[in-house]
C-alpha cells in the first residue's frame, strides 16, 4: 500500500474517538496492527485498528477491541506508522499562468512526504 494513504488518513486520526462499533457494520476500508503517533502526548499507540467509511475514519481501537471488525478491504499495516498529516505554511506557487501545469506537478511530491496541506505566501 503506498504511504500516500497513511498520511491522507492520518490527517484525520486524532479527531476521532476510540469507540465500540455496532455489530454488523461493513467498513469499506480497514487499517490493521498500525503504530499511531499521538502528538498531543508523544507516545506511540502499538497495535492500533483504524476502521474507514467513506472521508471519515468511524473507529479506532487498539488490540482484540477491533477482532470483530469487518471491512471491504483490509490493510495489514504491522511495523508502519500513522501520523496526522504535515503543513507546510510558507510555499510559494508563483508564476502566474504559465507555471500553474508546474506547480500542480509538484503537489504529489508533497503527499509523498508526508504533507497534506500547504499555504501559498506567493
């Protein structure tokens, strides 16, 4: 699974709520055995299930709380992290109309490393 992924979801994880959801419910997507970074404490959360419907991660829950979980598609995410997605607050995307193809180019590489949102100063 590219690492694209886990920075896009982690944009969001701290949001949710550790919770029991109902039984029966089909996620469509669902991130299993995942270290999540917690950055309001510093600590590493090993053994985290992260469970996805649609935009929104619907629940995450760490050890046999998630054994139950149901999902459309599964990833195993042993030995990877999950963080909330980077900003980077000073970029410039200047050049008016002839670079704007250029700069577009260069927003891939951003989610490559970890950035999912940016501030254009230019």
């Amino acid at each position: 699974m590219r690492p694209i992924l886990f920075f896009v979801l982690a944009l969001i994880i701290l949001t949710a709520a550790s919770c029991n959801p109902e039984e029966g419910i089909l996620y469509e997507v669902l991130i299993r055995s995942a270290k999540i970074v917690d950055t309001h404490t510093g600590e590493i959360r090993e053994n985290q299930s992260i469970a996805i419907i649609g935009d929104s991660i619907a629940a995450v829950a760490g050890g046999d709380a998630s054994k139950g979980w149901k999902a459309k598609k599964t990833i195993e995410a042993a030995g990877k992290f999950v963080i909330p997605g980077l900003w980077d607050m000073h970029v410039h995307f200047g050049g008016g109309d002839t670079l704007v193809s250029e700069n577009k180019s260069l927003l891939p590489l951003y989610l490559a490393n970890g950035v999912t949102t940016v501030r254009d100063c230019s």
